[in-house]
C-alpha cells in the first residue's frame, strides 16, 4: 500500500560531522587513474608533453559537420537575437528559444541516432562561445541542458531503455535542469535533504533546491535525492529523471541576479512526487559519482564562453583604444593601457588553447581529464572575470556606463559593464573558485595520499600505519630522485618549439619542467611539514593548483602555436601571443611560489577569529545596513507548497 504524502518528514538537513562530509565526498570521487593524466603528471613532476604534442585534431567529417552548423548558428544570431532586448526584459523570448529548437541546438551533443546534431566537445564548445557572445543568458541556458542537465548522465550512465525514452525529446522539444543545491547545502553534499523515499517500485520525492537553472522552463529534470536505506534498497545519494510537470513539483520563485539577466532560475519544491524506479539513474548511492562524472567534461562549457568574452573584449578594446585618444596619442599607445590591451590578447589565446585542447582529449578519450576540466573551468572563470574588468577599465566612464544609456546619448551601445556582470557568476557557478581549489588539490595529490593516507588518519590503527610507512618510504625512494634534475634543464631540449624566424618558445617549455618538479617538491615538503592538517592549509593548496594552472596554460599555448604555425594559420602571430602571453604567466608563477611559504596565511587566521567573536566589532561602526529583515537561509520544510507555480514550459 503507497504511503500518505502526509508522512512524518524528515530534518531540513542531516546533521554531519567534517569527518563524515570528507568520507562522502571521498566515496564519490573516481578512484582509479585508467588513462594517463597531462595534469596530474604535471602535479607529480613529470612533464609529459607527449601527451598533448603534436596537438590533437578532430577528424575531417566532424570538422565539417561542425563548421555548417556554426555558419547556420552565426546567421540565426545575427538575426534573431536581441541582447539588448534580453537584458532590457529579463526573458529570453520564446520565439528565440522555439527558433534555437528548429535550428537542433538542444541536441548539439547527442547522437544523431536519437535526432541531435552529435557534434565534438570541441564544436559544442565553439558554439557556447558564439552564442554566450551574442546572449550570455542563451549560452547559459544551452550549457545547463546539456553539459550538467538530463542529457549528459543518461548518456553516460542511462539504460538503453531512458536513452530511447528521453534522448529524442531532450534533442529536439525538451529542456532539462540539474537540481543538486539546497537552500542550505552547496558544496557539502553530505547535508543533502531532499529525500526519495522507496514506495513499492516507485519512490516519494521530498525536498526543496534552491538555484535550479532552467528549472523555471525545463520539461525533464536530473535530481539529485537521498533514498534512506532499508531492506532491499542500499540507500545513498541517487540520481533521477523527474517530469517537471508531475504532480507534487511547484516552481515557487524565479531568481534574480546581478547578471544574466535572463536565465530561467528558480526555487523547486518536491513535494510526494511520485517517480517510477525506471526514472532512476545509476544505482541507489551513485548520485555523487554520476554528477561528478557529468562534469568532468560539463565544466569545459563556461571556460568556452570565456573564451567567446575574451574575443569580444579584444575586438572592442582594439577598436575603442584605436579611436579614443588621449594627450594626443590614441590610448593604446599609452604603457599603462597598453599592458592592458597585451594581457587581454594573450589571455585569449592561451584560454582558446586551454578548451580546444582539453575539448579534443577529452573526444578522443584517450587521456583522463577529470583534472584538466577542473583547471580549464578555474582557470578560465578566473582570467574571464580579469579580462571583462580590464575591458570596463580601458573604456572608463563609457565601460561603467549602460548600453542603452550609450544609445540614447548618441555613441555605440557597448554592453562592457553587463558583461562584467554576466561574467562575475562565473566564478561561482558549477564549482566555486575555492571548492576548485580543494577539488583539484585532492586530485593532485592523490598518489601521495594512495601510499601515505593511511600514516596520517587517526582512524587508522598502528599496523596499518606501519604498512603505509613502508609503502610510503619505497614510492618516495623512487620518485624525489626524479625531481632533482630533467629535460628542462638541457639548453636544446624542445628544439622544435623554436623555428627559424619565429619567437623562442622552446625556453617557455623547459620553464614548465623545471616548475613542475619544484611543484611536486614544494607539495611533498608540506605533505612532510603538516601531514594530517594538510588539508587545513586551504591557501597552500589554493597556491598550489593556481600554479599547475599556470603551467598547463602556458604548455597549451606553446602547443596550439606551434599546431597553428604547422597548418599555415597565422603562425607568427601565434608565437608572439603565446610568448607574450608565457611571459605574463611566469611573473604570476613566481610570485605563487614565493607565496606558499611567504604569506599571512596564520595572521588572517587570527583575525578571522577575532571577526567572528565581535573583537572588531567596533570598526562596524558609522554606517547604515540597507539589508531587509529575514533570515540568512529561508526555510527549506518538507512540505506541500503554499506558493503559485511559476513553471512555465516553453512548447
């Protein structure tokens, strides 16, 4: 017999402890190296070029594929899409996205075989990039169905049956969401509250998630809910395809933010919905590890329309600093605006280097790029972001200054300052810069964890300490030898690198293997220095990753000039990016390393402490809060909803 929906419910949120939160985190994560890692390698002081160089390339067909559905994107761009109007109105408008349905731009990433376009990571991402420049909402909205949305785990991990069911609906009519944050969990799944309680073959979906992209107009949702063991249901964290119009589903609140302006994102409460167990994904507990999967790849989605910003800030900066001038120069000619106009040039071109490299590993399927992925969505969000700021600062008052208000006094309507709104979420979205850092560095130093973990766990007893110190010492024997000399300190080594009439990149390279393996002896000093509070030290490690994404930048950008120089595409002018751009990454490298072990890492530490006791209170003081009045976190009650439906499915 089906249980009432008037069931007693469950806590708002799972009270756990640190130790508990890490363990399930660490149960989700993917624990096998099957493939070789450019990245991880690069972490453990071994360069290893080979793996990206000579730089991969799709095959002819996909090439071709790719390039004619671009040129159709790029005219339905030009001529249907009105940013100005997206922005104006806060609403993509339904002919827009009716328009983007006909042209298959939901299933650019799904097999043909199901009616999408099939298309390579790499040509996905080249159309994120061009239309996220024509409406970062738009990208925004094509990247949630696909890259995190419904799509991507089914294809990963789906039966044949959900394939054959949702894929052709997901391809051509239907939008989907992704729903893992709660009102009160974000990056701590362990707290996870929604639950999905067994009922026959069925389960009962209770719970509310907070910041649903799409979820305001998806027809299909993947939602993430913790089904509470018993007999014959192991229990865990599971994923499920949930019909956003069932019964019980209610769309309380469409967000709005200080940027994108027109995503559909919203608040969805779950109230006894009732959802076949064929609807489920994977095993029961395997949620984590499939939203994890999903964006080993769904990360490479934001970095490429960073890429698609980085292009556009370039054309504008070029044109706008040519025109502007200045004591009677134009303004590009003046050092301190030029230095700006040098960083975002390069910068462009190293991120472009970074998700077409990263894009095309990750269709060949020959590398893992869990680690990869990582740093191109860290590293990309991060330059993103410093790229639209330098842009607002080389326009002055115009770069604070509206579009529309441009337009209405006469000059071109550059949206610079909405574009550095658009792009602020991007540091947050889909992991925010700090849990990438943690992310990464877990991945980073995962073989030292493999054969020190268990010296450095309390929970461990003392012959399996012993067993560890054993295992660590033989792995330790073998690998420090490997950091003390190599091929970047050999004058001619990656000879190829510096052609005849070309700028030397060749020294760049050898720059990156001498890092690299002062990387991987700065890493395991501190491993040696803090062993079991290692992961206390959230600046080190912080340091840490943004150095490996330095040196993967760099080593991106000298591969893809070279490939460019190789095709006869504006080689020459790909070394001087890359060389300007290698030069700028080695001053910031640098000064990472100085900053592990020279920092104010404890000083803040006090203060913060002192913040959160009231010490400084007083410096509070002489100032009006503007906030309303409400809680920190609304409340997050299991429970039927008292609110009108805001869903609103777009057919």
């Amino acid at each position: 017999m089906s249980a009432p929906h008037n069931t007693p419910q469950v806590p708002q949120a799972p009270k756990v402890t640190e130790r508990e939160a890490r363990r399930v985190a660490e149960a989700a994560r993917e624990q096998d190296w099957r493939k070789p890692s450019f990245a991880k390698e690069l972490f453990l002081g071994r360069f290893r070029l080979d793996l990206i160089h000579p730089h991969p390339l799709p095959p002819p067909d996909d090439i071709r594929r790719g390039e004619e559905f671009l040129a159709r994107l790029r005219a339905f761009c030009e001529t249907h899409i009105d940013s100005a109007r997206i922005e104006r109105e806060a609403r993509i408008p339904d002919e827009v996205i009716s328009g983007l349905k006909e042209l298959g731009a939901l299933g650019m990433k799904i097999e043909t075989k199901y009616g999408g376009l099939g298309l390579t990571q790499v040509y996905y991402n080249k159309a994120l990039a061009l239309v996220g420049s024509a409406s970062p909402a738009i990208g925004a909205l094509l990247s949630a169905h696909q890259s995190i949305g419904v799509p991507q785990p089914l294809k990963i991990f789906g039966t044949q049956e959900q394939k054959d069911v949702y894929l052709p609906r997901l391809a051509t009519t239907d939008i989907s969401a992704f729903l893992l944050t709660e009102p009160d969990v974000g990056s701590d799944p362990a707290r996870l509250a929604t639950t999905a309680v067994p009922d026959g073959p069925d389960y009962l979906l209770d719970g509310v998630k907070l910041w649903t992209t799409n979820g305001v107009v998806a027809d299909l949702l993947v939602v993430m809910a913790r089904v509470p063991a018993s007999e014959g249901h192991p229990g865990g964290i599971t994923a499920f395809v949930v019909e956003a119009d069932a019964p019980g589903v209610t769309v309380e609140h469409r967000n709005a933010f200080m940027g994108l302006r027109g995503i559909e994102n919203g608040v969805t409460r779950f109230h006894g919905v009732r959802v076949p167990g064929a609807c489920r994904i994977g095993p029961e507990g395997a949620g984590l590890k499939i939203a994890l999967t999903t964006l080993n790849t769904g990360r490479l989605s934001l970095p490429a329309m960073c890429v698609g910003v980085g292009k556009w800030s370039l054309k504008i900066a070029r044109e706008w600093s040519a025109v502007r001038e200045q004591w009677g120069r134009p303004v590009a000619k003046h050092e301190a605006v030029g230095s700006k106009i040098s960083f975002i040039a390069a910068t462009t071109f190293a991120l472009e280097a970074i998700v077409d490299l990263s894009s095309q590993m990750a269709d060949e399927d020959r590398n893992d790029i869990r680690i990869e992925a990582a740093l191109a969505k860290l590293y990309g969000s991060e330059m993103g972001w410093r790229i639209a700021d330098e842009l607002v600062q080389i326009r002055g008052g115009r770069g604070f200054e509206t579009a529309e208000s441009l337009a209405a006094r006469g000059e071109r309507a550059v949206p610079a300052e909405q574009m550095l709104r658009d792009m602020r979420i991007n540091r947050i979205f889909e992991g925010s810069t700090e849990i990438m850092h943690l992310l990464i560095a877990r991945e980073a130093v995962d073989a030292h964890l493999k054969v020190a973990g268990d010296i450095i766990d309390p929970d461990k007893p003392l012959g399996a300490k012993a067993k560890a110190g054993a295992n660590a010492a033989g792995f330790y024997a073998r690998w420090l030898p490997q950091l003390v000399t190599g091929a970047g300190q050999l004058p001619r080594t990656y000879g190829e690198f510096h052609p005849a009439g070309h700028r030397d990149l060749s020294g760049h390279l050898r720059y990156v293997e001498r890092c690299s393996r002062k990387l991987a002896r700065s890493t395991f000093y501190a491993m040696s220095r803090w062993q079991g509070r290692m992961e206390t030290k959230q600046g080190f490690l912080g340091r840490i990753v943004d150095i490996g994404a330095e040196l993967f930048a760099m080593s991106a950008a000298c591969v893809r000039a070279e490939h460019l120089r190789g095709a006869g595409e504006h080689g020459r002018e790909a070394y001087q990016l890359a060389d300007a751009f290698c030069r700028q990454a080695r001053v910031r490298v640098e000064e990472l390393f100085t900053r592990l072990w020279s920092n104010t890492d404890d000083l803040d530490r006090r203060v913060v402490d002192g913040v959160l006791s009231g010490t400084y209170s007083w410096l509070e003081e002489g100032v009006i809060d503007p906030s309303g009045e409400g809680p920190w976190i609304a409340d997050a009650t299991p429970g039927p909803s008292v609110q009108e439906n805001q869903h609103r499915p777009l057919r």
